[in-house]
C-alpha cells in the first residue's frame, strides 16, 4: 500500500495542489478577522475547520465549508475518529491487550457509520468524474485507478536475509474507504492540533511571538503571496511548529511489535511477538537532550542548535533505519588507535591512528592494495574503472592514465575550463536576478560542462535553463542515485559480492555505459578512429583500442619484487573508464564547489576575506590562467576547509590481500576489511580544534604546516591517491 500511495506525497504533487491550500488560507483569513471582534475565540475549533476544509479539498476534491459551518459532518466525523469518551477508552485497551477476545465478541472500535460517510462520499467523486481519472493526479484519481486495476502490485518487506518478493493484494471498496478514514484523521487532528498548541504557546511567550510576526511580515515584503516554497523562507516559523511538536508529540509512545526472534546487542532475545515501546513524549522532555525540556524555546531548531540535538532524540514523525554507525562507534573509542567492527556478517578493522594510517595506505601497501571486495570489480561495465580496480589490474591502468594528469596536459587544456568559466558568468548574472538561486544545480551543470570539454571533446551544454532535461545532467543523478533500492545494493554487494552476482544482479542501471558506448562511438568517428593530436583522454583511449593491450608493471610485493603485466583492452574497459572520469569530475567538484559557496554564505568574514583576493587578483591580471590557485591561497583555503568538513568519501576502504602483521602484534587475515573513517578524522579535535567551526585559516600560511600527515585525506593518500586530484584543485 505505502509503494502505491506514495508517489501522491512527492514536492511536484504537493507543489500542484497548493494554490488548493491557498484558497483555504484566504477563507480561514476571513474568519479570523470576524473572530477578532468576539471577546472569545475558540482556536481549536478554528483550526479545526481548517485542516478539515484543506483536507476535503486536497485529497477528495470536495468543498468541505467546515470553517463558516460548526455542524459540518466532516466536523462530526473527526470528533467522533479522536473521541476520548471512558467508553472509547476501554475499547481501544481491550483491543490492545486481548484482540483475540475483543473481535471474537464481534466488537468494533470505530461505529460503521465512518465507513458509510465515506463510502457514499467516494461514489458521489467517481460519479462526478464518470469513473475515469479527471488529470488532477490527487488521491480520488489514485483510488479510482486502484479500483479500475483490482489488486495492488509491489515488492514485500525486504527480509533478514536482504530479500524480498513480489507480492499482489486484492482490491475491495472497504479497503478504499480505509485509505480514505486514514487520510482524513491523520489530516485532520494532527495538524489542528499542532497548530492550536503552537498558537497557544506563542501566546505565552511574546518573545517568540515577536520573532515569528517580524519573519512573516518580512516574507510578505519580499512576495505578494503565500507560495510553496514559503517554508524555506521562513526558518523561525517552521522551528515553531518542530518546538511544538517537541513539547505535544501527536504519538506519545511509538509501538512497534518483534515479528521474528531477535537478539540485543546486550545479548537478551526478544520472542517473536513482544511489543516494543518507545516513549516519543518523554525522549522529547529528557533534560539530557533537550535543556530546561518544559521551556517553549523555538531557536532550539533554528541555525546550529538544530545540528546539536542528538539522533533519534526529536521523533515526531517516528523514525526509520538510519544511523551512522562508523560515526557513532568512532565516538566510543575517539582515543583507540584501531578497533574491531563486523560489516555486516564480515569483520573489519577501523583504523583512526595517523601513524597506523601510513602502514595501510603507504609503508606497508602492497597488503592493503585493493579496496574492499575488489577482486568483484570486473562483473560490471560501471565497476571496471580505475576507482574499482584491484591488484596489478589496478596497477597497470594506473600507470597508462596517469600521463593524461600531467602539468603541462592540464595546462594545455585550461583555455576549455575557462570558456566553461565564461558561460558560468553569464548563467550566474541571469540568476542575480531571480529570488532563489540553486546553486548545487548550476555547480553541476557547470562541472559537467568542463569535465565534458576536457575529457570528452563534447559540449553538454548542461548550464543552460533546461539542463534539468540534459542527457548528461541524467546520466549523472543514475549514477549518483540515493534511492533506497541503490542503497540496498550497495549493501549487499559489499556484505555477500559472491551471492549479489550469483543473483545477477547489478548495482548500476545499464544505461550508464549504454549512454558512453555511444558517445565513445560518436566521438571516435568524428576523430575518424585517429588521434587528433590534442593529446586528451580520446587519443589516449583510441591508442589504447588500436593497441589491443596495455602494459606495465605489477605492484611491488613484500620481497621487493614486481612483475611485468599485459591486460587485454576490450570495449567495455574503455567505457568503464569514461564512466570514472566524468563521474570523478562531475559529483566530486560540483558538490565541493556548491559547498563551499554554502559556507562563505554562512561566514561572511570568510567571503570577505575570499572576495578581496580574487579582487586583487584581477587587478593583477585581465583574465584566468592555470596558476592562478597559487596567486589566491585563502580561496584555495576555503576549498580544502571545504574537503576537510565536506570529504567526498566519509570512510576510505582497503582489503588486506596477504596476512599482515600489526606493530602491536595483532594479525589480520588475509580478507579483513580496512576502513579509515575520513569524515571522523577530519572532524577530531585533537587535530582540528573546534572541528565543526568553517575557518579557512586552518589551510592557510603557517597553520597549513602544522596539520599533522594522514589526519586530512579528502583524495586520499598513497600510491591509490585520487588520479584527478590536481585537475579538480
């Protein structure tokens, strides 16, 4: 059901539907200019009405009128939904601890005369739509599209196994209807409820009240009207409502219920069946998480103090299954220089030591060579690529890209950056002008911009106003994708390779080297299968293509000792390739990029700072050249400050491939998994002090010298050091 309903809730759904929102803003305006001349105003009841009248009109295209009509049935229905009569609470105590009994007495929580209203509701809206969908997309649509198709499809709940199967559900009207009493009591009490305690609370304190009127009269100062995007102007308003929320949970405990045996990492089972409670109202009042918990205190969810408050600590929605365990396990033993974890069903070794960082990824590297399940890094196109590569396969690509990496290449191929740059100018002086600016959408079509100039020898054109349609801009987001069912694969992949690909499953769509096949293909024939002789990333893969194989040398083992290597170049490898490189240029410097603008936003003295120097530059010079990151070191402070608190890979991984022995004498088998927890690292005070402070001064004049080797690594560090690294500097 959650899959079906779902796709209702996404922001182009709700942004359709607000100007419906709107209209009962303009009604409830209305009546509260009636309400100020009564010596009492019932506010409840207002708000009430209210959420009744949006609900009505958002999801069942109904005119509710609950607001001008206190004996609306719709009014009738909810108080009857949330009645708190003995009565009521005896029934829902029965049900809840014997249901067995409850139902088998033939009793029911609720009269069926919700059912009915809804029933009879439901056939008015399809009749008036003559049973087919009226192009709103709404919830009446998805309903009669449900009740056209008879069964719901979908996937079941992902097992603890990791899997999960398909699963098809039959379609009845009461099942309709269902949907129907949910969505109206979630609606409806909720939301009045939180809006007449946050109402009430600003009352009591004028303060808070003050600071809420000034930031909407600043809104309507700025815009005419109310719009979908108002929330994110109007930050003191929503820490409002997330402080009332706080204080009045709509669920005071969150159940849950053990649906297969498990264990406690204190080693207690908990049986199949045994309820779980998680008191959400008390959490929210503990005085360990939230200071003077009884004290309404807005600026709790407003700037920093919102990033203080600590996980899973503030659920007034619930929560699901995400934690950062790698973070939360570095916290509790901040002073080891190693310690043991399990990934999954797989051991592993997190080293956060500089000194025992050095072994892994420098002295010692050839029994940390490869990254972890590396020797899995061929069963895909997308995986064949210098970044997945193990061993002496890892080692020899190494060796035949790196040449493209030199100075004087990448001062050959500046003057593309800089027409890229050119375009940036103009996109951004049109942007000047419009009230929002996204930023991390510009950065991306910017880098995409470049990295398809200099690599590829193709203009993206991904800058340009429709870019959200832009082939490359596409190719990029499948890439990047941070949906749950990626997630899952890249779970598995990494816990149990050997079962994910005995599956056949893949964790990269086949579109990815679909798309490079074919601009490979397109780019060659255009260079007529010659190298051009720009010396660029295509000549150095046509070379490789006419050559058939590349060679070079294997990594040197623990004697000293390399061998001379010959790997076969096929189609796909070259592919592969591609699909690193512009996934290495695009995600890596957009997102840094888009950053670090965040940051000097955030820190004006640092943005001053920023401004002078590139200032002072261009009175120096008339226009951009490859040495200019040495003429403007506090810009590229700002940038490494940026790596240091934003690093594009939290953990770093390696695998050890031959047993090794530790200086403390512990030994790691040949298999373990190596993490080195980046982000922890880079945010450790006994080598950042304040961490979490943006102060570009660290990476800047003497300070850069005292940063201690191996405590900042946004590349990495030795030989496996990030290919593109002085490119995307």
């Amino acid at each position: 059901m959650r899959q079906s309903v779902t796709p209702l809730f996404s922001a182009l759904k709700m942004k359709k539907m607000f100007y419906l929102v709107e209209e009962c803003t303009t009604v409830l305006e209305k009546v509260i200019e009636k309400e100020i001349t009564q010596p009492v105003t019932e506010v409840k009841q207002m708000m009430a009405g209210f959420t009744i009248d949006t609900i009505g009109s958002c999801i069942f295209g109904v005119s509710a009128d609950a607001l001008e009509n206190n004996t609306n049935v719709f009014r009738r229905l909810g108080k009857t939904i949330f009645e708190t009569s003995n009565f009521m609470t005896y029934k829902l105590i029965g049900r809840s601890m014997w249901p067995a009994i409850f139902y088998g007495l033939g009793f029911t929580v609720y009269t069926n005369e919700l059912l009915n209203f809804f029933h009879v509701l439901l056939d008015k809206v399809f009749k008036q739509r003559q049973y087919i969908e009226s192009g709103r997309n709404d919830f009446v649509d998805l309903l009669i599209t449900l009740k056209r198709k008879k069964c719901l499809h979908g996937d079941s709940i992902t097992d603890k196994n990791g899997e999960s199967r398909k699963i098809v559900k039959e379609i009845t009207d009461e099942l309709l209807y269902a949907q129907c009493v949910a969505f109206f009591s979630a609606g409806f009490e909720t939301s009045s409820s939180t809006l007449s305690h946050t109402l009430y609370e600003l009352a009591k304190n004028p303060e808070a009240q003050e600071k809420a009127i000034a930031e909407v009269d600043d809104y309507f100062t700025k815009n005419e009207r109310l719009t979908y995007e108002c929330v994110q102007e109007t930050p003191y308003i929503s820490a409002c409502f997330n402080e009332t929320m706080r204080l009045y949970p709509v669920l005071g405990v969150l159940t849950r219920e053990v649906v297969e045996d498990y264990k406690l990492p204190s080693g207690e089972i908990l049986d199949k069946g045994v309820r779980i409670h998680i008191p959400v109202y008390s959490i929210h009042r503990n005085p360990d998480y939230f200071p003077d918990p009884e004290c309404y205190r807005p600026e709790r969810f407003v700037g920093d103090g919102k990033d203080n408050i600590k996980r899973f600590s503030y659920m007034p929605f619930g929560e699901g299954p995400r934690q950062c365990l790698v973070d939360e396990i570095c916290k509790k033993f901040r002073n080891e220089p190693y310690f043991g974890s399990y990934f999954g069903t797989e051991p592993a070794l997190i080293v956060q030591d500089p000194e025992y960082i050095r072994l892994v990824l420098v002295k010692d590297f050839f029994y940390f060579n490869s990254r972890e399940i590396g020797k899995y890094a061929d069963r895909e196109v997308t995986t064949r690529g210098i970044f997945f590569a193990h061993g002496d396969d890892w080692k020899i690509l190494r060796q035949n890209l790196t040449p493209l990496f030199s100075i004087s290449k990448m001062k050959k191929m500046f003057y593309l950056i800089e027409k890229c740059t050119c375009v940036l100018e103009k996109v951004l002086e049109k942007e000047y002008l419009e009230p929002v600016t996204e930023i991390a959408k510009v950065m991306a079509g910017y880098t995409i911009d470049c990295t398809s100039s200099c690599m590829f020898g193709v203009k993206a054109d991904a800058m340009k106003s429709e870019s959200e349609k832009n082939i490359f801009h596409e190719i990029g987001e499948s890439i990047f994708s941070t949906s749950y069912n990626r997630a899952y694969k890249l779970i598995i992949r990494s816990i149990w390779p050997e079962l994910f690909y005995g599956l056949n499953l893949k964790v990269f769509p086949d579109k990815i080297p679909k798309f490079f096949e074919g601009l490979l293909k397109n780019v060659f024939e255009q260079r007529q299968f010659r190298e051009s002789g720009r010396n660029d990333f295509i000549d150095l893969l046509l070379t490789l293509k006419q050559n058939q194989f590349i060679h070079g040398n294997g990594i040197v083992n623990m004697h000293g000792e390399s061998k001379n290597n010959l790997k076969r170049v096929d189609d796909d490898l070259l592919y592969a390739q591609c699909i690193g490189f512009f996934a290495g240029g695009y995600e890596t410097s957009s997102m840094t990029l888009s950053r670090t603008l965040y940051e000097l936003a955030k820190n004006p003295d640092a943005q001053e700072k920023a401004i002078a120097e590139v200032d002072r530059y261009f009175r120096k010079y008339d226009k951009l050249s490859y040495e200019c990151v040495q003429e403007t070191p506090y810009l590229a402070a700002c940038f490494h400050e940026t790596m240091r608190l934003y690093p594009v890979l939290g953990v770093l991984t390696r695998e050890v491939v031959e047993e090794y022995k530790l200086p403390s004498g512990v030994v790691l088998d040949k298999g373990v998994r190596v993490q080195i927890p980046i982000f922890n690292i880079h945010r450790d005070p006994k080598h950042f002090p304040d961490p979490e402070c943006y102060r570009p001064e660290r990476f800047f004049g003497d300070d850069k010298i005292k940063i201690k080797p191996f405590t900042y690594m946004p590349f990495g560090e030795g030989p496996r050091l990030c290919i593109g690294k002085f490119i995307s500097i």
